[in-house]
C-alpha cells in the first residue's frame, strides 16, 4: 500500500463528488403489497424529480407510470399516501393536476376526480362499495383548505362524496377485512399529530354511509399512530400513553390492552401520509420496526403468547414496511449501503435487495462510520447525536491540525436523524471535514419527553444542543474550534439561523430553505404547519414578543459570520421572501454571504443539477471562508462582501 498523501483538512479529493451522488440516484419512496406482487415508488432527480411507481419483477423491474405523469400529492403540502395498488390496478394522485388516476397494469390511466381544486391522498379500497376511501382537501373557498375523508365511486368522473368532516386534519382511514367498520384518525388546531390525535371508529352501512361514529381512543395529549385490521378483524394501534409510542390491541370488548409495553418507539411522526412501522405475517403474528436508544430494531411478535423474536438483518434503517404471509417488504440502509427495496424471507430468513437507491460503489476506504455518541447539554440535560469522523484513505493531515466540524440540524424540526448511508455526509468526510448530526431535543425516537423538551422553547433548546455537541468534539479534541460550521434545512434552517445569530461558536454557516423571520412564517404558511408554532414558540399574536425575540432577521447586528441561503422559487412552506430579508441585511452589514435561488423547486430540492450545486456550492463557500484550497475545481458561488 502506498503511504497517504499528507495534505490539510478540506483538501482531501474524494471519489464521492456531487456529480457521482446525483447521477442515477433516485429516492425510494412508498413500497406497496397487492396479492403479492411488490410495488414501490421513485423520485428521479434526473427527471425533473418525477415521482414513478415501479413494479417488481423476477426479469427485472418495470415502471408503470407513463412520462407524463408524477405520482405525488399536495395534501399537507409534503404529501405521502399518493397511490395504492388493487386487484392489479394502480390508483395515484398526480402532481400537475392533483385529480386521482386509475391506470390497469396493461392500460393508460383515467382520470376518477374533476379538473377542480381538490387533493387527495391514503386511500383505501372498498370492493363492497366500488369506491377508494381517502382523505380530500379542498382548496376551492377563500381561507382555510377544508380536510374530510371522501368515498370516491370508481364509476364515472367524480369528486367524492364526504363520509366524515369536521375536524381540521384527518389520515389513515382504514376499512376491515369485512368492509363494515372503518377507522381513522383525527386532530385539531393547534395539535400537529405527535402531539395528539383522536382514533375513531365507524359502522358502515350497505348504503355506503357511516353509523354511529365514536372516538375510542387518544386525545389532545396522546398520539396515535398507524391504526391497522388484523387477518381476523381485530383492530390494532401505536399510542405514547405511556411516554413512548408502543403497540395495543382493540379488544372485541372495547378494552385497550398493550402488546407489549418497552421504552422504545413504534410510532412515528406523521408528516407524510402512509407511514407504517408493522404489519401482520398472520392473524397471531406481526413484524414490526422501533427505535431503541436511537438504534431501530426488527422483530417478530407472537399475538398469542407475546413472545418476541428478534430478526436480525444487516441494515441499521428501516421504513415503510410492508407484510405479508411470506415475507416483507421495506426500504432500508445501513451505514454503509445506499437505501434500497429489500424483500425479507421469513422461511429462511434471507433479504434480498430488489433495487437500489443508488449504484454508487465506495471503497471502504473512503466511508466514515457514524459514532453515536451522547452529550451533556443545558439544565444537566444529555442529547444525542452521530458523529462522523473525516475518513479518506488516499490522505493524511498534519498532526497538529483537526478538522473543520459541520454540524448539521435536521428539519422537522419534530424528526430524527439516523446512522443510516448517507453520500451527502461522506461527501464532507472524504474531503476532511467532520460531521456532527444531531438529534437535539425535539427529536423522535427517545420518547415523548424527549420530544416535548422544545415544547416552548423553539430557537433554544436546539439551538443550546447543537452549539453543546460542537463544543464537546472540540473539548475531547476531536475539531478545530475555530472552524465550525453549521447547515440545516427548512426547520433545521432555522436553527442554523438562531445559532449564527444568538451564539458565537459557529464561524459560518448554510440555510437551505430556513426560517429567519418567525412572524412570518406564523403569518405565510400551509394549513397544516399554521398553528404548528403555537406548541413550539407560544399562541400567536398573544406571544408576538416571543417570535420577534427568536426571529434572527431582527438581530442581525448580532451575526459576525458568513452565510450562503439555498432557496426554491415556489416554496410555499418557507416563501423566498424569508431568505431574501436575511441576504439584504446581511449584504447591508458587509458581511461574506452568497443566494442560490432555484427556479421550479419548492420545500426540498428534487432536480439533480441543484443537489449538485447545492454540495459543491456549500463547499466552495467554506472553502474561501476558511481558506482551504479544494483539490478539484466546482462552479463558484457569487459570494459578496468577501
């Protein structure tokens, strides 16, 4: 072996470049069962970021959306639950128009709703009725979208018939397997799901209609998650009563009984539709995923004597699991392995990857290996967080210097990061610079508490976490204190705002669609998210003080370092106009700072060539930030005040 090329921290070449990650790499999306045939979704950077459904084949894959059609949904603006697969049809919601499809899988899909300002999304066939049961949101009034769950006939053009209203937000309705009762859950303002939901249940009448509806159970301070039917009719859920999302069964008595009662999390936080973290193998057996510590585990649970069964598989990541009599059916990853449709024989306990999120190959030699490590914070608090060390082995730094650290945020800001592969991060780490990703308080997957510690206390306990997990890497001497840096997107955007802003640890930092000015996001935003603040900041306007205080945009006199924006053009959940407040004072106190405003993007960029000039852009501006020379040219940033 030839001894490593003694260079600084950031100089590192890599073989994980942007153009390596966009190329061919696509984003698995919703994995669906029908009679045993696998189907799933994809979103294709390299088409415009399409979204197709591709069936599974022994020959090979075959997608069966046709080009001109993107199988997406605006229901809650991010969407999920945007097809189903029947009796070998396909029902889907498409972006351009919103209207639901049904497409045969040797025809053309026709058009089921009207041309009219409707979205639909988790829907559910009802064979008895001849119709899909979903959630609609009707856009077509001044003020708020009205959200009901809708019978829509599959006869003739139509735009469903409303079978439950009332509540602000509805999912996961759910028939059973006799077609006479159906379930779903609901919520109102001020509540997001994860902080309470209502599960209700309903007799269906030969008419279609339904009888005597009653909420049996959840509420505005208990979760529900997932309520799914047994092969047998009976009716199971994930509820955090306890302070942790576990599993309990609906008896035929109308008592509650847990399944099994562990400090873990079964549930998730619903901000797409159609999650789901189990599934029946049997009416007495059913697969399920949780997280443990922040670790996910895969077991089996015997319903008769509820014994578990531990399954182990080589991934670290696993979503969107779907079961059957034979096996299941997920995406998973690992840190190592890009995420990919997985297929799990339960007879042999083999896996088989059906498909890849990615070709991307990479040598051992170039993967850092997450460390989940804990960390003292504020009030004698711990948080968590992975830490990714740089990891090139082409390369060597001086034995004096340590690396840049970037710390990253992720959104939610109710939502977790994992161990799981991610090109993204390993693109820092190749390079030299160290990662630190961070499930600061707030986050799923430690419980509910853990949960609610930013019930309040948006902008600082994240922010205090964040800032804490930089100093502890530069206290144990693992990063260089003078070269920190932070980046995050949409609510992890504006803790990197906040924590530019009201700290000094960072010396630079990247927003991606981050929030600078509270107010207006409070006063500017979807539906879904509008009341979204009062949980995590205070009512608004009563506690106006309080959004002022946090919003960065009113102290930039506070800010002493260079920032680079990266914003979509019809981005309705965080509008431009946020970003470009901050780039007008920022330019005005002559502080470096770069926009990167991208046409035809909303919340999230789907288009292969603004990933890649988002990493290569984010590179370049801590390149002449901290001046260190990059070991290959990218396109440079317009960057002023430098």
């Amino acid at each position: 072996m030839t001894e490593p090329t003694l260079a600084p921290y950031g100089s590192w070449k890599s073989p994980i470049t942007a153009d390596m990650i966009v190329a061919g790499t696509i984003r698995l999306g919703e994995v669906r069962l029908d009679a045993g045939t696998i189907y799933w979704s994809e979103m294709r950077p390299m088409e415009q970021g399409r979204n197709v459904v591709v069936q599974w084949q022994p020959t090979g894959s075959i997608d069966r959306t046709p080009a001109e059609f993107n199988v997406r949904t605006r229901v809650h603006e991010y969407g999920g639950g945007a097809f189903m697969v029947a009796d070998r049809t396909i029902y889907f919601s498409n972006f351009a128009d919103q209207r639901l499809y049904r497409q045969s899988l040797l025809g053309q899909p026709e058009a089921l709703t009207p041309p009219a300002d409707l979205r639909y999304a988790d829907a559910v066939i009802d064979r008895s009725h001849d119709r899909l049961i979903c959630i609609r949101e009707d856009h077509r009034s001044d003020g708020e979208p009205i959200n009901t769950i809708v019978g829509v006939s599959l006869t003739g053009i139509n735009e469903g018939t409303v079978l439950v209203s009332g509540s602000d937000f509805y999912s996961s309705p759910r028939l059973n397997p006799a077609g006479d009762r159906l379930v779903w859950l609901s919520w109102n303002h001020p509540n997001m799901p994860w902080d309470g939901t209502e599960l209700w249940m309903a007799e269906v009448r030969p008419d279609g209609s339904l009888a005597n509806a009653q909420c049996i159970a959840g509420g505005v301070a208990e979760s529900i998650f997932q309520p799914e039917w047994s092969p047998d009719g009976m009716l199971y859920f994930i509820c955090d009563r306890t302070g942790w999302w576990n599993l309990y069964c609906y008896t035929a008595t109308g008592a509650i009984e847990p399944i099994w009662e562990v400090a873990a999390e079964f549930g998730l936080p619903q901000w797409v539709f159609g999650m789901t973290t189990y599934g029946f193998v049997s009416a007495d057996r059913l697969l399920c995923t949780y997280l443990e510590g922040g670790v996910q585990q895969f077991v089996q649970l015997d319903l008769t004597n509820r014994s578990v069964q531990r399954i182990d598989i080589p991934y670290t990541s696993v979503s969107g699991l779907q079961v059957g009599a034979d096996g299941a059916v997920f995406v998973a990853s690992s840190p190592t392995a890009p995420g990919a449709i997985v297929r799990l024989d339960l007879t042999t306990g083999e896996v088989q990857e059906l498909r890849r999120s990615s070709q991307i190959e990479i040598e051992s030699g170039y993967l850092s290996i997450p460390e989940a490590i804990e960390f003292p914070t504020e009030q004698g608090q711990t948080a968590y967080a992975f830490y990714y060390a740089p990891r090139n082995q082409d390369y060597a730094a001086p034995a004096a210097e340590r690396p840049p650290l970037l710390v990253k945020s992720h959104g939610g800001p109710t939502a977790s990061t994992s161990a799981s592969f991610s090109p993204g991060i390993q693109y820092w780490t190749s390079r030299g610079i160290a990662v630190l990703d961070v499930n600061y308080g707030g986050s799923t997957g430690y419980g509910r508490a853990y949960r609610e510690r930013l019930k309040g206390q948006w902008g600082i306990v994240d922010v205090d976490d964040c800032v804490n997990g930089a100093r502890y890497l530069v206290e144990q001497n693992k990063v260089d204190g003078d070269r920190l840096c932070i980046d995050g997107g949409s609510a992890g955007g504006y803790t990197t705002l906040a924590a530019l802003t009201f700290r000094d640890v960072f010396k630079a930092g990247a927003s991606y669609y981050g929030v600078s000015d509270l107010e207006a996001l409070a006063k500017d935003t979807h539906k879904f998210e509008s009341r979204y603040l009062d949980g995590l900041i205070g009512a608004y306007p009563q506690r106006a003080d309080l959004y002022q205080a946090r919003s960065p945009i009113h102290f930039v006199d506070r800010l002493s370092c260079p920032v680079v924006f990266f914003q979509g053009d019809e981005d309705k959940i965080v509008p431009p106009n946020q970003a470009e407040m901050m780039v007008d004072a920022l330019k005005a106190k002559g502080l470096p700072v770069a926009y990167v405003l991208f046409e035809g993007e909303q919340h999230g960029f789907r288009k292969a060539e603004n990933i890649k000039r988002t990493l290569d852009g984010e590179l370049y501006f801590y390149a002449k930030i901290f001046g260190f020379e990059l070991a290959e040219a990218v396109e440079p940033l317009a960057i002023e005040n430098l």
